[in-house]
C-alpha cells in the first residue's frame, strides 16, 4: 500500500539567506520528524530516504522516499516536495503477528471459533472488525509524514518569512 505524498510552500524572505542554508535548516527539521536513512544532494534537488514512527523503538510506521527541491530567487524561497509514503516492514510485521495471534487464539475452547465449522455470525464479525482496524491504522500511519511536511514547511515560512 502506498501514498503519493505532494507539498509545497512559497514564502517571501525577509533576510538574506543562501540555498545551502535553506537546505541544512530543513534537513535538521525532518531529522526531528523523521529517521532518515540517505541523503544525496544533487545540486538543485535532495532525495532523502527514511522512515516515521517512534525514534529509539523498533518499530516504525511508514518508509518514505521524498524528493525535495529548494528554490531562491531574490527574496521568495519555494520549497517542493514530492515522493511516496508506504508500510515500513516492521508495521507490516507487527500486523502479520496480530492476525495469527488472533486465529490461534481461535483455537482455545470459549473463545472466537476459526475453524469454520462451529463458526457463527459473531466471530465472522470480530474478525471483520479487526481486519477494518488494521486497514484504518495502516492509512493512518502512511499519511502521516504529509502531515509532518506541512507542518515543517510551515515552521520554515515562520523562520525565514
């Protein structure tokens, strides 16, 4: 599952700055939003990769590949960012191991039945309702880093603007 993610900002400067300064300040915003993995730098145009979800844990919520140009002319600064949002493997994992979870817990006599043949409407509904859960959570967690990018971009306009 994956999501295109597309923001941009544009924002008069009100002091003198270069392109490189633009760049290294936005790089230390997305670190404090993002575990970012590569960065290369060509020039015109960063491509960055990493991941979102909490910083020291294993688990992580989505794998972003952004590609962000940085524009100056005179006194605007234009920020485009472009790229694509998906599951990081460990969510992925983490889901994986729920739903087993779930279907041996099927097993155990007094609990939901998955073994299809004393099953009734209830557990078909339990089961349904889990698996919307998860659906709901994943298209969460993958939208969040546009919600990270505009708030950064935001923060940005706020300390060149």
């Amino acid at each position: 599952m994956m999501k295109h993610i597309q923001v941009s900002r544009r924002f008069k400067l009100t002091r003198d700055v270069t392109t490189e300064d633009l760049k290294s300040t936005l790089l230390d915003s997305l670190r404090s939003a993002f575990d970012i993995e590569k960065v290369e730098d060509s020039g015109e145009k960063l491509r960055i990769t990493g991941t979102t979800g909490g910083r020291d844990s294993i688990n992580r919520h989505a794998r972003v590949n952004l590609d962000v140009r940085v524009m100056k002319q005179q006194e605007m600064a234009r920020f485009i960012v472009t790229g694509t949002s998906g599951m990081a493997r460990s969510l992925l994992i983490g889901y994986i191991g729920l739903v087993i979870l779930v279907l041996l817990a099927g097993l155990l006599p007094g609990s939901i039945e998955t073994s299809g043949v004393d099953s009734d409407a209830l557990d078909t509904l339990v089961l349904m309702v889990f698996g919307i859960f998860i659906f709901y959570d994943i298209n969460k967690k993958i939208g969040e880093p546009k919600e990270y990018l505009d708030s950064i971009l935001q923060s940005l306009e706020t300390e060149f603007g």
